[in-house]
C-alpha cells in the first residue's frame, strides 16, 4: 500500500511538471503512467476508467496550480494569457468535458484505449507542421483568432478528452498553434487556464460515474501540486522552439506505446 502511494506521488509530479512546462493537463502523460507503471512495480493495477478517472483528477489540480504559478510568474514580466481566447475555448471545452465524462460511462476500457491513441496520432500529426517565425513575436493584444473556430474545436476536443480523462491540451495546444495562428507562449499559458476549465466537468462527471481510487488519487494530486509550479517556471526561460519539439516528442511516444498494446 506504502509503495502504491509513493508511486502515485512521484507520477503526479512527473505529470504535473509537464503540465506546468508545456501547458498540458498532464493527462497525456499521466494517462500511460497510471497504466503501466503500478505493473512495473508489482502492485495492482487500475482499469482504464479508474485511470480516466485518476488522471482527470490530477489534471484538475496540475493546471490550477500550474495557472497560479503563471499568474505569479507574469506580474514580473509580459503577461501571456488571453483572456477573450480562455473564456471562449474554456466554456467550450467544460461543456464538452462533462458530456464525455458522462458518456465514458457506458464505455468499455479497450474503448477507452483505442480513443486516446487517436487523440495522441492526430496531436503528432498537428505538431509537427511549422509555424511562420513572425508568429511569435505578437504581443497578447496584438493576437487575434477565429471566434466560432476556437468555440467548436474546443468543444468537440473537450467531449473526446472527457472520456479518457484528459483536459484535452495535447489537441488544443496544435489546433491553437497550427488553425488559430496563436503564438506558443501565449498559448502555452491561456491553455493552463482552459485545461483547468475544462477539467471542472470532466471531474463531475468522473465523481458520478463513482470510479475515482480516492487514496491514490489524493496522493497523485499532492504529487501535481509539487511538480506544476516548477514547470510553469522553467518553461518561462526556454527556447519557443524546444518546447514545441519536446511537447510533439512526448506525445509521440505516447502514441506508439498505446497503438502497441492495441495492436499487440
């Protein structure tokens, strides 16, 4: 039990960092820790909607607190969270995460599997399309985006990530790099704040779905609540550049670990 809980702190913290560092939930990378790592380790396992759950959990508090660590961070420098751009895609991506949350339900764990290991293809996909180098020197007032673009696609990718127990950054960060033409800092910070957003529904419909893990979910988010703020501030003194390629990195390993236990 000792063992359990020290391993759901340490994939909190590992999660939460990169939440914190490149602006995701965490979820992304949670979601195959929680999966594999207890296995690694001989202790039980979770089932794929107690992993959803779990994850969405932690989500909810690594982007909470990687937000705050932002917000701090900004009052001594350039702020870099849009404020119209979190509102709109924030809103979207709630109601769209409470309606997945909702639908996992009735869903099977292979179900569950098979959608995350779309998501993380299509997120590859998106990352790895250039974007112009001009982009990124627009200032937050000086960015403008697509209003009923940024409201459908943070709908639908809400809806999808609510299943797997995402806050559904990995998809929004490309689609807000790549269709709405954001820069990467300034997306890198407004998405912390619509994660945390769309978090809120994906966590009630996780808790009336009833399959949060209540101890190793607390001990996961002590974990997010370490490792999120040290991201937020090691991200602020990064090259643009390296935190796009770490981000399509990450999510591509992802995708061929899950496509492999599919497959296999």
């Amino acid at each position: 039990m000792i063992m359990q809980l020290v391993i759901m702190v340490l994939i909190g913290l590992i999660g939460s960092f990169f939440s914190g560092l490149l602006g995701i939930g965490g979820a992304i990378i949670n979601f195959p820790l929680l999966l594999y790592m207890p296995e690694w380790f001989g202790l039980e396992v979770f089932t794929s909607k107690e992993v959803a759950a779990i994850s969405m959990l932690q989500v909810f508090f690594a982007s909470l607190s990687g937000l705050l660590a932002n917000r701090i961070s900004s009052r001594k420098g350039e702020a870099y969270i849009h404020r119209p751009l979190v509102l709109q895609m924030g809103v979207s991506t709630l109601v769209g995460s409470l309606i997945g949350s909702l639908a996992s339900m009735v869903m099977s764990s292979a179900a569950i599997n098979v959608i995350y290991g779309f998501l993380a293809v299509i997120a590859v996909l998106l990352m790895i399309v250039p974007t112009r180098a001009t982009m990124e020197n627009r200032s937050v007032e000086e960015v403008t985006f697509n209003s009923w673009m940024a409201s459908g696609s943070a709908f639908l990718v809400g809806g999808i990530a609510g299943i797997v127990g995402a806050g559904g950054a990995f998809i929004l960060i490309p689609i807000m790099l790549t269709v709405l033409k954001i820069p990467t800092r300034i997306t890198i910070a407004s998405s912390l704040a619509i994660v945390f957003l769309s978090a809120v529904g994906g966590v009630i419909g996780k808790l009336a779905s009833g399959d949060i893990p209540l101890w190793p979910s607390l001990f996961a988010v002590a974990g997010s609540l370490l490792g999120a703020p040290i991201g937020a501030m090691v991200s602020r003194r990064l090259n643009v550049r390296l935190l796009r390629y770490a981000l399509a990195g990450l999510i591509a390993l992802t995708a061929v670990k899950i496509w492999s236990d599919i497959i296999g």
